[in-house]
C-alpha cells in the first residue's frame, strides 16, 4: 500500500526543536520543564489538520520509505524561482521531526523508527506546500 498526497499550504518554518524551556521548583530543587511557544503550536496545530485528512486506512508496521518535499512559497520581489533548491533555514532534517511525531500520534505507524528510508527535499515553488510519499521497503509492510 501506497500513501501519496500534497498539501497544499504555506508550510510552517518553525521547527521541533524550537521548544521553549523554563525553571520549576519541585520540593525546593529547579527542575528544566520543556514546552512549546505558541508559534510552535499553531503550526502543529496546522499540520495537525491537513495531515488528519489523509490517514491511511490501515496503519503502517514494517520498513517504509517516506519522501516529504517541502515546497516554500517564493518571496515577493525575491529573484527565487520556482523548482529552485531551498538553501536556507529551516534544516531539513529538522522540518521532519514535527511532522512525523504528528503522523504518529494520528495512526499513520505506531512508531516513526519503522521508516527505514528518508528522503527530505525543500524548494522554492509558486504553488507552496507539502507532498508526502509512503512506500513499504519489502514484506511485512
């Protein structure tokens, strides 16, 4: 089976690793307690949603592949074309991070340690947004 789709949105640029951290005091010893600044949340909140649309009707369990091509929209005035590589932050290997835990806790797998192969594209684009491809790698999948 054979997971493929674009979404089509201007994607979010902040990134997992982003997540804010704070000082508690438990019983009178500082303790680190992580959370996510607001800009955080609404982009999970947006993937959240275009994601949640196309849930694969039995969830994944052996080796996959996913292909996530990250299509960012060309800035007005900028001399970016469409189909150029996207050179600039955000990482690509950070991009992934937020998307595949949300892809997790919506039942595409039960764990993101199952895909095998990735392969993470970011470009500039006149039409912006996000395609993703899952693909089981042999038996089991």
């Amino acid at each position: 089976m054979i997971t493929e789709f674009f979404m089509p949105m201007k994607p979010p640029t902040i990134t997992h690793q982003e997540k804010q951290v704070t000082i508690v005091y438990v019983d009178g010893e500082p303790k680190p307690q992580f959370y996510e600044p607001a800009e955080l949340k609404v982009a999970r909140a947006k993937l959240q949603a275009h994601l949640a649309k196309h849930i694969p009707e039995k969830k994944y369990t052996g080796a996959i592949r996913v292909i996530v091509k990250w299509l960012f929209p060309i800035p007005e005035g900028s001399k970016h074309f469409d189909g150029e590589w996207k050179i600039t932050k955000p990482d690509t290997h950070n991009l992934d991070k937020l998307l595949f835990d949300i892809m997790t806790d919506l039942g595409y797998w039960k764990d993101d340690a199952i895909v095998a192969s990735e392969i993470i594209e970011k470009f500039w684009a006149k039409f912006p947004g996000i395609y993703i491809r899952i693909e089981p790698l042999g038996l089991g999948s």
